[in-house]
C-alpha cells in the first residue's frame, strides 16, 4: 500500500504527544502504588529505551518484537505505561502495531488504557480507516462500566461510516459492549437493524454474529433482509459464511412448512388411535394437498449449493446441516460426496466429520453407500478416527456387503491398537445382531479369538458372545463349556464376570460344570475384584435354589466371606440374598417367589449405535460433538404446520423506481423504458428545442436526424435512411462521451461545445442547409434558445437525481432494470455485404451497436498510454468503459484510442512481445493496416489481471521497420 493513503492529519493530531506523555509519566510514577509492574524493572529495559526513542525506526523496531513476543505468548505488559506514550504517535504503521497491542492488554490495565481515552476518541474520525477501526477495538476493549456511554456513542458514528471495514468492527464492538451492559440491549437492537441492512459483504457475517449473540429471537429483523443475505452469501467471508448459514437454519424452520410431510403421511397413521374423527379427517385432507416448496425456502437451499466446494470445512459442515435439517431427503444425498472430501483433512476435522456421517448413517444408509470404501481403516489413523470408521461401516452394513466388511473386520482385530481391536469385536457382534443370516458366522469367529493369545481381546470376545448367547441359549450348550474352563486363565474382571453370569443363567444346561465352578470361584473370593465377586454371589444363590444338594454348604460360605467384605455393595448384596433364598422366621413373603426372581428369562440385550441418541442436536455443533446440551445452545424448532405470511420478506424499492421521472411524474405510458439512461437525457432536451424552434433548417436537421436515430431505435428504419442513421448514432456517442469528459468545466466550455456539436450535427444532413443569411440568423436565435431549454432541463435532472440517490441509497441496484447505453463496437467494423445482409433481415445499420448494461453515473477517466512524443506522432490514450467484457468473463474491458498526429501514413499497428506477470491474461485487438494522417481509431482489448495490481506491460509496434514501444496498463 502506498505512502499517500497512510496520510496523518498533523492538525487533528496536534498536541496529543504533550498531553499524552504527562499522563503516561504521572502513571508510571503511580506504577508502584497501583501494583500493576513487575518488580523485576531491568526486564525488557532495552525495549522501554528503544520506545522512547526519537527515531521513528527504533520505535517501529521495538514494536514489532513487542508484538512477535504476544504472539508466542509471552507476557509483555509491563511494557504498557512505555507503549501507550506512542498511542498518539504520526507514524502510522507504529500507530497500528501499538493499537494491536493495546486491544490485547487494555482490559488488565484498565487505568492506564482510561489515559488514553481521549486519544481514542480523536483516533475515530482519523481519515485512515484501518486507525479509526483500531481505535474503536481498543475502545471496546476497555471493559470498563464507566466508559458504556462512549462506546455506545463511538459505535453508532461507526455504524454509519463509509468504509465497510470500520462498520464491521462496528458490529464486533456491539457484542463486547452487550457482554460488559446487557441493559443497552434494545439500543444495541437499533444498531443491529441499521446494519443488517448494509449491503456490503465485509460487514454481513459480523453483524448476523451480534445478531445472534444479542437477540436471536428478534426473527422480525431477519424477514426484510433474508433475500439479500441469501444473495450475499456466496462473496461474504468464510466464518461470515457458517454464521449466516447457521442463523437460516434456525429461521427456515420457523417460517417455511415441512418438505418432509409426504414422507411422514404415512408414519401418522399409527399415532391417530385417540383422535376424533374431525381431527383425522382434517389430517387426511392436509396429505391430499400436494407440497410446493416456498420460492424463499428454495432460494436459500439453490444458493448454499455452491458453498458445497468451499476449501473451509467449517462451510461445508455447515451446508451439510442446512441441507440435512430443511432440504427435502431426495435432495439432501449432494451433501455426501462433500463431507466424503473432507476426511482428506487433518484427524481434528475428520473426527467431527465422521461424527456427524455417523449420526446421518443411521437414518439414511444409502447417502454414504457408494463411498463405503472412504470409510475403511487406515494404519496411519489415530483411534479416535478408527473407531468412528469402525461405528459408521456397522451402520453401513447390510445383506449386500456383510461379506466384504467381515472380511475387513478379521484384519482389524490383529491390529496392535488393542482398543481398536476390541472395538472391532464389539462391531462384529453389532453385526451379527442385526443381520439374522451372518449371527452364526459372527458367534464361530467369535469363538476362535477366545484362544488368541492377547488376553484383552478373548475378554472382549467373552463379553460379546455372551450377549449373543442371549438371544439363542438353548442351542449353544458346548460355547458354554468352553467358556467355562478359560476361567483359569483370563484375568480380565469384565471378561471372568460374564463368564460366571452365563453360567449362572444356563446353571440348569450345564449341571455338573457350575458347581465346579463355584468351587474354584470361592477360594479364590477374596483376591477377586468386585464386580467378579457380585457375580459370584449370584452364581451360588442360583445355584442354592437350583441344586442346593450340592452347593448349599458352599453358598454358605461364600455368603458368610461377603457379609464381611471392604465393600458395601458386597455386604448389602450377601444380606439380600440371605433373606431372600434362605427362610427363616424373619424372612417376608418374597422368599417364596426367590426361584422366580433370580432364574426369570432376561430380554437379550439390543446392540445399539451410541450415536442413536444425538439426531435431536443439531448437526454440527458443540452439543452434537459432547451429547450434551452446551451454553448458549438454541434448539431447532419444529417445522410450523401452516407458513406464515411470505409477505413480510418483500421489499418495496420498484414502487420508489416508479414514482421518480425526470418531470417528477410516473410513467404508466412506457412501463418497459429503461431506468433512467444519458441518451434519454439528450433526447428530451434535444425534443423539447426542435419543438419550441421547428420553423429553422438547423434545428429541423437536428430534430430530423435524432428522429431517425430514435426511429431506428424503435426498428422503423428504411434503407433509403440508413447511412444518415449510423451517422447520428455515431456523433451522439462522440456527444456523450464529450459531454462525460467535460462535466467537471465551466459553462463557457461546455456552450463552445455545443456550438461545434450542433455544425457538426447540421453539416452531416445537407438536406437541411442553406446558404441564406435570414437562416442563418434564425439559426443562431434557436440555439440561444435551446441552450437556454437544455440548461433548464439538465439542472432540473441533476436536482431530481441527487433526489432519488438520497432515496434509493439503500437500495440494491438489482432491484432496477439494467441501464441500456448504446455503445458503439469498437473495430473491426462491419462489412458492405454484411450491412446488405442485416437490410435484408429488416435490421438497420445500427444493429452493430450493442446495447450494454453499464453504470452511468461513473465518469469515464482516459490514462496516456502512449505520448506521441515517445511514439513518434502515435499517440495512446485508454479507459475503462466499466462494461461486460466480451472476450471473457473474468477479463476487464480496455478501450484503446490511437491518434496518428503525424502528417504521414502510419501503417501495421499491432501488439508485439506481451511480459505479463503469473496468471495474467491478454486478449489483443487486431492488426491495424493504416491509420491515416491526423486520423483516430477506438479498438478493444480485454485483460485478465487475476486480482493482480501489477502493471500489464506489452509492446506497441507499427510501421516497416517496427518500432517498438513499450506501454503499460494498470488495473484501477
């Protein structure tokens, strides 16, 4: 960025460093007192000298290691009484750098930023606007309750700044000072609705982000400016965007119906049972409806598509949640493929990804399908990551490709990641309960790995043949047996427990195993750990009951080792069973019904996706991530079961088009006539003085040859007019174009140019003049006279147009029809035979000019881009005629005028060798043949500067012995 624009006001500045530097001294002089310094004062202390230094260059040198030092971390506010004397300093990148530093540390040194304050307040109406949204940082930064009235102040001037950027810091400011004052809510509100209204992409994302953290249920603020916030949407910032996109999930679905109800018809079937036969047939009456989606409910959903291809995950997570929480369901499946991309970026990205494709693979299994091969494990992945790949393929699973994945799955449970492997195991029983055909399969594999040598993976296997066990005990007596005689070996609490819990239930199948094992299991009673030990006192009540010949001295005993155990949960579970298996006279009723109680047939346990509980977050955020409602959570609303009035989101700014005219009436004759243009201008005014002169040649002739132009506008042309009508198509864009460059002159000049305008206009209709004196006299009173009428008219529109731009400010210029300037093509001109064959498809000559959508209220401004010195008689001149370019979308429109000032032909005018920086495109005009002595020619070239300010450079070359000059073109 250049010097000039860093430019300091010396006289708005004046006088600061004096007052600034007897505060900063009298604070340090306090220093001690206020306890805000280190004690260690030779820390740094080449900091605080080179600070206060008199060279510019040492400050600016102190600052930045200031600033490298915040940003490793390290504390530097000790440093704060030397820093804030440079507060009011004139150079301005030392200016920036200590604003950086004081919005880092002006809420723990709050006395000494309150010093400042004045400083601050002079900083807001600095003609920088980089100081000026510094200076409001800062300012809000100040967590001071004293200071409220100011902010407030500070960030309503700022709201209403020109610059963008200091209106988005405007919008930051609004959350810091609701946070320190929630009682300046509803002036805050005032603010927020003033900003959403802008219409500048910088400032959309922060002030939808206040909006959300001030009033959320302030939905009304939302209605006017939802279309153009849709709009805005594909150019605004990236965290801008998942702010916007998340704030419209919330307000579609409170004011759009469900795109779901076809699908949910006939899920209400079953839910209507209580229901009177009223409220069915009203229901009945609402699915006959066929749906129609709200045109603004399809907006929002075409308009984030896009955002589909955002290199910002945050984004793409964000459309994903839109489309999976308000799209219909047979369109939500384009979300896959993008959340499928993501998983190439780092682990904490995939996880929250994976996260939430595991919670949409239990509802819909065919969105992620078709990239079941995305979701295989890696070696390379943390565990986090495989055991949510591991969750997502069990939900994945099916009929289809049980096969593949259990073949997956066997290379899974070798991995030396024992969490992963046990995972693993859990998902093969997941599996095999919930695809009947492969549970046998499951159960044998299951099997197998109780003999493997890793004792975490045969405890995991026990646990999880168990509970397949549940679901077919009868047929699985030999698992049993196995299991039981590994009790020898595992050591792993969970595992040894199950196994005493099976055999307990199947004590009946296995009659002469479990008292065995009862035996074993009570020597070894007290080195066991407390859930083993709960088991095994089940094990022996369940056995006292059901073969108490055998086991009932040895339940005693067990009994009576629990009833003096450490834990209490032992002891009260040894006293229940007593009294419960073992009557007595102080045993009650429940003894008899003890067998039942103990050996009652236990539902087989469901095998369930711990994501089954979190679809009712919504996607994408914290509390979807933890499973737990966070602060600040807003749940989303049920979908409203009839819309409520769309009307509330129209915009009335065509009524405001309407109603303004050039004579201040409304036009109701010519609906379709384009909003205000230049050539209406001069055609009324160039009307209104043929009218009141049509008795001389020189305005007949110019009445005449507008006529025609307007005639051949309106395709009432003739071929006996159409050389006059390309003539006056051609002179009045030299009018325009005169009249552009010369708005800024005085009067004088611009009579002198209607004066030439007006010969010229009478000259190029012969018809039309005559050589008598009587005319030539009257031809002098009409022009007096349409000057005079032309003045009227041009400073009455002038009047009328700063009118309407004070009324139609805020409005989107999209809201008006495009504005049609005929433009006349630059070379190559067109043919004879051509021109022969558009008069024969009843098209005028004036069919090679096009009509262009181009702003006219920007000036336009010609560069030299060639001096005719340095050309030797060729002279370059170039503007930017702020039209669609038509060599390329992403290229700029350049209009070239070559002047020959030579009294000589100048022939061969070409581009010759292009150095064009990286990425930067050219599209050149064609060659030149001649241009005569004294002669200009207009020609086109399109450039692509690629977001570039680097020059575009390329050699002019003409002439036999090809001069070549070098020529430059900046983008502006």
């Amino acid at each position: 960025m250049s010097s000039n624009s860093f430019a300091y006001n010396e006289n708005s500045g004046g006088g600061e460093a004096t007052e600034l530097g007897q505060d900063a001294t009298s604070a340090i002089s306090n220093s001690g007192a206020l306890g805000l310094f280190s004690s260690d004062l030779k820390k740094n202390e080449d900091l605080k000298q080179m600070l206060e230094s008199n060279k510019d260059s040492a400050k600016l040198d102190a600052m930045k290691r200031i600033v490298g030092m915040i940003a490793k971390g390290k504390n530097a506010s000790e440093l704060f009484p030397a820093v804030v004397k440079n507060v009011a300093s004139k150079n301005i990148e030392i200016k920036k750098l200590v604003y950086v530093y004081l919005v880092r540390y002006a809420e723990e040194q709050q006395d000494l930023a309150l010093l400042s304050i004045s400083t601050f307040q002079r900083a807001l109406k600095d003609p920088n606007q980089l100081i000026r949204a510094s200076a409001l940082r800062v300012l809000s930064s100040i967590r001071v309750p004293i200071i409220v009235p100011i902010m407030m102040l500070a960030i309503k001037e700022a709201s209403a700044d020109l610059s963008p950027y200091v209106r988005k810091n405007a919008a930051h400011a609004i959350q810091k000072l609701y946070s320190l004052d929630p009682e300046q809510k509803e002036m805050l509100i005032e603010v927020i609705e003033k900003l959403l209204k802008d219409k500048s992409t910088l400032v959309a994302g922060s002030v939808v982000m206040a909006f959300e953290e001030v009033c959320p249920e302030r939905i009304d603020l939302i209605h006017k400016n939802y279309r153009k916030l849709c709009n805005l949407l594909v150019d605004v910032e990236e965290w801008g965007q998942v702010v916007i996109i998340h704030m419209l999930t919330r307000y579609a679905r409170t004011q759009f119906v469900s795109p779901w109800k076809e699908d949910d018809g006939l899920e209400d079937n079953e839910k209507n049972f209580y229901e009177s036969d009223e409220e069915q047939k009203e229901k009945a009456e609402k699915r006959k409806k066929p749906y129609t989606m709200d045109p603004d409910h399809r907006l929002l959903i075409r308009n984030t598509k896009p955002l589909l291809q955002s290199r910002n995950a945050a984004v793409v997570m964000a459309v994903a949640q839109l489309y999976w929480h308000i799209s219909p369901r047979a369109e939500a499946g384009i979300i896959s493929k993008s959340l499928v991309r993501l998983l190439r970026s780092s682990r904490e990205v995939q996880y929250i990804v994976l996260q939430n494709i595991a919670t949409m693979s239990i509802q819909r299994k065919g969105m992620f399908e078709p990239y079941l091969k995305s979701f295989y494990v890696r070696s390379t992945d943390p565990t986090m990551i495989k055991t949510l790949k591991l969750e997502i393929l069990t939900n994945l699973a099916n009929e289809a490709n049980i096969s593949t994945l259990l073949r997956e799955f066997q290379t899974y449970v070798k991995s030396q990641d024992k969490q992963f492997a046990a995972a693993t195991i859990q998902t093969i029983g997941r599996c095999a309960t919930n695809i009947l055909e492969v549970t046998d399969t499951c159960l044998n594999g299951l099997v197998c790995l109780l003999s493997n040598k890793d004792e975490i993976v045969v405890a995991e296997s026990v646990v999880v043949i168990k509970k397949l066990l549940q679901m077919q005990p009868a047929q699985h007596g030999e698992i049993i047996k196995h299991m039981a005689k590994l009790l020898d070996s595992i050591t792993v609490p969970v595992a040894r427990a199950s196994i005493l819990w099976l055999i307990g239930e199947n004590c009946e199948r296995v009659p002469k195993i479990a008292p065995d094992v009862l035996r074993k299991m009570a020597k070894s009673f007290t080195n066991e750990d407390d859930l083993v030990k709960l088991q095994i006192l089940n094990l022996g009540a369940k056995l006292y009951l059901t073969n108490s010949k055998q086991t009932k001295l040895l339940t005693q005993y067990i009994l009576n080792l629990g009833k003096y155990d450490q834990n209490y949960d032992i002891r009260d579970r040894t006293r229940f069973i007593r009294q419960l298996i073992v009557p007595n006279e102080k045993s009650g009723a429940l003894s008899k019904y003890a067998k039942k109680i103990f050996l009652a047939q236990k539902p087989a346990p469901l095998l369930e996706s711990p994501f089954k509980d979190r679809d009712h977050f919504q996607l994408g955020t914290l509390s979807h991530t933890l499973n737990t409602k966070a602060t600040g959570y807003m749940e989303l609303s049920n979908w409203p079961e009839v819309a409520p009035d769309p009307s509330v989101r129209n915009v009335e700014v065509i009524e405001l088009a309407k109603e303004w005219t050039p004579s201040g009436k409304a036009k109701k004759e010519k609906p379709a006539k384009k909003f205000y243009s230049e050539s209406e201008e001069e055609e009324d005014s160039s009307n209104s003085s043929s009218d009141s002169e049509s008795d001389s040649g020189s305005e007949s002739g110019k009445q005449g040859e507008e006529g025609d132009s307007e005639d051949s506008s309106e395709d009432s042309s003739s071929d006996s007019e159409s050389g006059s009508e390309s003539e006056a198509e051609n002179k009045k864009t030299a009018k325009r174009n005169s009249k552009s460059k010369g708005r800024g002159d005085s009067e004088d000049g611009e009579t002198e140019n209607e004066k030439s305008e007006t010969s010229d206009s009478s000259s190029g209709d012969s018809s039309s003049i005559e050589d008598s004196s009587s005319e030539s006299e009257s031809k002098s009173e009409s022009e007096s006279k349409s000057r005079k009428v032309t003045k009227e008219k041009e400073t009455k529109i002038k009047q009328d147009r700063n009118l309407v731009t004070k009324n139609v400010s805020l409005l989107d210029l999209d809201d008006f029809n495009p504005v049609s300037v005929p433009i006349a093509h630059p070379t190559p001109a067109l043919s004879p035979s051509l021109i022969a064959d558009l008069e024969g498809l009843n098209l005028s000559t004036s069919s090679s000019i096009i009509n262009v959508s181009t702003p006219v209220f920007v000036p336009m401004k010609t560069h030299v881009l060639l001096h005719r010195m340095s050309g030797k008689g060729l002279a370059a001149h170039y503007f930017f005629p702020r039209q669609p370019c038509i060599f390329g979308d992403k290229m700029v429109s350049v209009q070239v005028t070559l002047n020959n000032t030579t009294d000589q032909k100048i022939e061969n005018i070409h581009i010759g060798e292009k150095k064009l920086p990286t990425g930067m495109e050219m599209h050149v005009f064609n060659p030149i043949e001649s241009l005569e002595p004294e002669g200009s020619i207009t020609v086109s070239m399109g450039i692509d500067f690629c977001d570039s300010t680097q020059t575009a450079s390329f050699q002019l070359c003409f002439g036999t012995c090809r001069r070549k000059l070098m020529s430059k073109i900046r983008e502006k």
